[in-house]
C-alpha cells in the first residue's frame, strides 16, 4: 500500500500499528459474511440488515469517542 507511509506519519503512529489495523479490517470484512449469511437465511434479510446496521452505528460512535 503505497500511503501506509503518509498515513502513519499524518496520524503520528507507527507502521506496523498502520498495517495491523489494515491486517483486522481485511480480516473482519472477509468474515462477516459468514455471521451476516446464515442468519439471514434463517431470519430473513431484513434482520441481517437490521443487526449490521446496528454494528455499524455502535462502531462509529464508539470509534468517535
């Protein structure tokens, strides 16, 4: 990734900590699909939609504060 270096100077962090948060997010985002797939199957996607949403918001309020 060619701006891991600016972003890690801009945020005044450190390399690695800049690829390890890239490393969980790539992690995360190939996972859920997993979670989000059959309950949607079983609940209908409605649910599935409701519950993501709902982590959605709770992860940008807590990552705001």
């Amino acid at each position: 990734y060619p701006a891991v270096n600016d972003l890690s100077h801009d945020l005044n962090v450190s390399y690695g900590l800049t690829n390890l948060t890239i490393t969980v997010y790539l992690i995360f985002i190939g996972l859920a699909p997993t979670v989000v797939g059959p309950i949607s199957d079983v609940a209908g996607q409605r649910l599935a939609y409701l519950i993501s949403f709902a982590v959605y918001i709770i992860a940008n309020i807590s990552l705001s504060l």
